[in-house]
C-alpha cells in the first residue's frame, strides 16, 4: 500500500524529505487532533511501563538508572571472571561487548538525557535509546557491526530486568503533563499494551498496520484519543522527536508542518472542543425520533473505570462490557473476588439501569498475556465461548462473579460468538450450576438474570430463529459479523478497504435478526463499530434497530441523528433497497 505524500514534490522520496513537509496517510479511526513530538516506538518498548515524571523526581530516576547500568555491568563482569576454562572463547567476548556498550555514553548518557529532556522514567527512555541504537546498527554494511544491534537489545533488556526489580509497576501518581504532547508512532500496538499507555497520557496514535475495527482502534476511541491506523510506513519515515500534527477525522499525519499549519490545525482543533462541549446541551433530551420512536443509547466500555464517562455522556445503561480487558496485559488471571468488585462497581455505578456484561471473549488480537500458544488462524480458533467452555473452571469463576454483581443492579451476562445451539446450552447450564453453588452458600444473587447471545458469526444470524428463542435478548456484533461475513480480517490494513459494512449481506443479517427479535418479543441491540458511527444511524434505523450501543464519546453525535430522524421514512427507503438488492445511499436518507 503506498501512503506516502509529499505535496510539495509527488515524486521526492518520502526517505531523503524526511526534514521537509510531508503528510502520510492511513485510517482515521478515533476523532479528533493532536500536536505533538513523536515517539517512535518498537514492540519492547510498548512492553515497559510508560509515564512522564514531575520535575522533582528526575535527579532520583537518573541515579536509578545510573545504579542499574553498573549494577548490571558488575553482574556481568562477575560473570565472565567465573567462567569455566571450557567455555567457548566467543563467549568471553560477547560479554566483554555488552560491558563496552553498557559502559558507552551513546547508550548510557542519552539514556540519561531523554530521563532529563523529555522526563521519560527510565525503563521507556532506555528502551527508546536502545532501539535508536539497534536500528543504526542494522542499518551498517559491515556484518560484524550489523550483528552489534542484537547486542544492544541483550544488553537493554538485562538493564530493564534489573529496573523492573528496583521497582516493578510504574506509580502512575507520578504521571504529570509535565512536557509537551506525545504522539505514540508504532508498527501495531495491542489492545493490551493499550491499556497500558492509558496513564502515560499521549495525545495520539500512528500505528502502521490495523484497521477500523481493530481493539487497538477501538481502545484509542474510547480513551478519546486521536488515532490514524493502517499508514504502511510510518515508523520508517517519522523519526523520533518529529513534530507531528494528527488528523483523526481525515486519516492523515503531517510531518514537521509548517507553522501556518499548526496555525491552522490549532483553530480546528478548538473548534472540535467547542462543537463537542456543544452537543452536551441535548444529553438529558429523551432520545426519540421525530415520529415517537424511542431509541436506546447505551455504552461500550473495557474497563469499570469509564463507567464515568458513560454516565456524562448519558448512556441509558451499558450494552456493551468487554470483560476480557480484565484479564488481558497480566500474568495471573483475576480472581472471583477481583471480578466480582470490578462488575459490582459497574452495576452499583448505573443504579438499575442495564449493566450487560461480556463474558470473556479471548482470541483474535485479543490474548492472554499467559497463554503461550497462538492458533494458526486466532480468529477461526479458540475464541470466546468456545474458549471459556474449553476451560470450565476460568469459565466457572467468571460467571460467579457475575452472579454475585447482580445482586448490586441490573446486570445481564452476554456470551460472545456463539454459533451453534449446544453453546448456548453448555453456557445456561453452567449458570444454572453456578446459581446452584452460590444459593447452598447462602450467597445473592439476582435468579432471574437476563443471559444473551452476540450475533457475530453468520451462521447464528442465518438460523438465528432457536437462539432467538432460548436467549433473553440478542446483541449484533458487526464489526466481527461483518470480518466473518466477508472473509475479511479486520485487523488487517491490506484488506481493509474491502470491510464494508454496507454490504448488502452484512444488512439483510442485520435485519433478519432484527426481525426475528420481534417475532420472538426478545430486545436486540447493536453493539459494533456501526452503532456508533453517526453517518450510520439513520441507516441502522431504517433497519429497524431501537438500542444501540457505542463508544460513551460517540453517544451523543447519534443521539443528535435520532432526535432528527422519521424511522417510517427510513423503513420504507432501506427495505426497497434490501428487496432490490442495490446498495444503500446514505446521503439520500432523510
Ligand atoms: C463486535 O464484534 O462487533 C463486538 C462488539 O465485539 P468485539 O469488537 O469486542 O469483537
Ligand atoms: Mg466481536
């Protein structure tokens, strides 16, 4: 895929511009703009915890870094004095190299400096510092030299072990805007590593592969962070520093720009907060068409912190809880009792309104950090309910802590990616046994828990009739029935073109199921990306759908669609083009 613009000169080599303007392209996948400083960042360096110090604590974290360098230096002097006499000469030299460079100011000294400068703790200021260093090896003709830049990596990642063991989860107290804004530019990050960047505060995210409905995209959604996905080349061409402007509604990173152009980008941006703190006046409005029809906006979080930021942005409940970032970016599992508060939370939090909880769907991008294994194909593998049925006592244990939330409000379980009936099953039971446990302990729980189905993978959309009927409500997941739908991943950039969520057949199985909810009197909501998309809620309305569930930024942009819209009108519009199988025209919906 080519991304590379130069506007000033179409046919310079982005490569030898990397000092003159330049603007790459890719997905805009999380509104808004950012200015900032590049961080050009390699996978081990998303792996360390990442915050920027106060003032007052920079002279402490150079002297921990400086104690970690020579801690580790007489670690590996002591081992090469205790080498055996038969140890391989190469051996002995190896470790005489990783010495020099742990001794040698490019590593130690701008190590120290970005701790200085930039205020990075140390484990990410030595990391940045170590892949600079790795890549400019790699880079030398010479073999010998080339070979170094594994040196540099050995070497970083003895000095982290020692950091992480002087103090092992960065205190994200000491996290403070202390420095200008940070923009994250990497080959991919994961949903996990998502997560973990949510304390250090950037202000967006480049990423060279990925697409609209990637968890990394979804994550930066929800943290209301710019993001630009599927850019090809970033990392080659954006070096490390590089002032950056972000466009997340137009896809589009500009390089080093010019100051009019900040100017410029500087207005929109306000312009963007002043519209945004605008629709605010609409969020106590009732969220009805303008023919009556009420309309259902609920929220999608990760994590029970964000249950906040639903409420401001008045969510009628949530449809959507992604379980699983509970469990993602750890070793350990969490127990029942650490689920059992997070759920609580959440529940107690939205004070009986609907609280629908996922339970775990693990697989695809998303992965346990302790799960050593990956399938040849994750998303076709052993994914959501087909995992947790695979591992009945990590299943067991979730759906305790379900239970006992329940007792604290209106919580629903939903069971991710079902396709055939004896899943359903197999998930009922183990409720009911766990039903069984908790009331032989005397333990509440709420008996007549509402359990529901994700509508993700086509076959349950096409005999969608029996989980209809056995299910108490049903929730579309397009952004993996439409991957699923049309062969296509949707992590993927090079496909992401072809991820078309108004596909006829991606449509009719949105409203088959739409329909079969009212033959079946059951409630069905939308719960992918398409929910929370504004340019889509006309569409999905016409489709018949009365509860959507998004982004808790994306609320109220729909919501300003609804109060605008005549579903009657919609109907008939969308049911001519489903009948005549001709593509939906949006613009033409009123
Ligand atoms: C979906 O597939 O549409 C969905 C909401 O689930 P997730 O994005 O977490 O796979
Ligand atoms: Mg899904």
């Amino acid at each position: 895929m080519k991304n590379l613009v130069n506007p000033n000169n179409p046919n310079a080599n982005a490569f030898e511009s990397s000092s003159a303007l330049l603007s790459l392209y890719g997905r805009g996948v999380a509104k808004g703009y950012a200015i900032g400083r590049a961080v050009v960042m390699g996978a081990a360096a998303l792996e360390v915890p990442h915050y920027r110090l106060a003032s007052e604590l920079i002279a402490a974290e150079k002297v921990r870094l400086t104690e970690a360098l020579s801690s580790t230096r007489l670690e590996l002097e002591d081992l090469s004095k205790s080498l055996p006499l038969d140890a391989p000469i190469e051996l002995a030299a190896v470790l005489q190299v990783h010495v020099m460079l742990l001794a040698d100011p490019l590593l130690a000294e701008d190590t120290l400096r970005l701790i200085e400068e930039r205020h990075y703790n140390a484990e990410w200021a030595l990391t940045s510092q170590g892949q600079l260093l790795a890549e400019q090896f790699s880079a030398i003709d010479d073999e010998y030299l080339r070979e170094r830049g594994a040196d540099v990596r050995q070497v970083v990642e003895r000095v982290l072990h020692t950091l992480v063991g002087t103090r092992s989860l960065a205190s994200l107290d000491q996290v403070r805007n202390t420095t200008e804004p940070l923009i994250v530019v990497a080959r991919d990050i994961s949903p996990a590593d998502m997560i973990r960047l949510r304390g250090a505060q950037f202000a967006g995210f480049v990423t060279d592969l990925g697409g609209p409905t990637s968890h990394t995209a979804i994550v930066a959604r929800s943290m209301g962070v710019p993001a630009v996905v599927a850019m090809g080349l970033s990392r080659q061409t954006i070096r490390d520093g590089d002032l950056l402007i972000l466009d997340g509604e137009q896809g589009v990173v500009w390089v080093n720009p010019s100051s009019q152009q900040i100017k410029d980008y500087q207005e929109l941006a306000q312009r963007y907060v002043e519209e945004r703190a605008a629709l605010i006046s609409i969020k106590d409005v009732s969220s009805q068409t303008l023919d009556g029809i009420h309309v259902g906006l609920y929220a999608n979080i990760e994590l029970p912190d964000e249950v906040e930021l639903a409420m401001a942005n008045g969510a009628q409940g949530i449809g959507l809880f992604r379980s699983e970032f509970l469990f993602m970016g750890r070793q350990d599992l969490p127990s029942e009792q650490e689920q059992f508060e997070a759920y609580k939370h959440v529940a107690h939090a939205m004070a009986g309104q609907p609280v629908t909880i996922r339970t775990l769907d693990i697989g695809a991008d998303k992965t346990l950090d302790s799960e050593k294994t990956v399938a040849a194909n994750p998303a076709l593998g052993l994914r959501a309910i087909r995992y947790c049925l695979a591992r009945p006592e990590m299943f067991m244990t979730q759906i305790r802590a379900l239970l006992r939330a329940s007792a604290f409000g209106r919580v629903r379980i939903l069971i991710p990616m079902i396709t055939n009936m004896q899943e359903v099953r197999a998930a009922q039971h183990m409720i009911r046994a766990a039903q069984s446990e908790l009331s032989a302990q005397s333990i509440a729980f709420e008996p007549n828990i509402e359990i529901g189905g994700m509508v993700e993978v086509p076959a349950m959309a096409i005999a969608i009739e029996p989980f209809a009927q056995a299910l108490d409500f049903l929730s579309i997941g397009t952004n993996d029935l439409i991957q699923y739908t049309l062969g296509i991943d949707r992590t993927d950039a090079d496909v992401s073109s072809l991820y078309d969520p108004l596909h006829p057949a991606v449509l009719r199985l949105i409203a088959s199921t739409i329909n079969a909810g009212v033959r079946f009197n059951k409630s069905v909501s939308l719960c992918g990306e398409m929910a929370g998309d504004a340019s889509l809620t006309k569409l999905l309305l016409g489709l018949g759908l009365t509860e959507f569930s998004m982004q808790p930024r994306q609320i109220l942009d729909v919501k300003g669609m609804v109060l605008q819209a005549h579903t009657n009108a919609l109907r008939t519009a969308i049911a001519t083009s489903l009948n005549r199988g001709i593509p939906v025209d949006l613009a033409a919906l009123k």
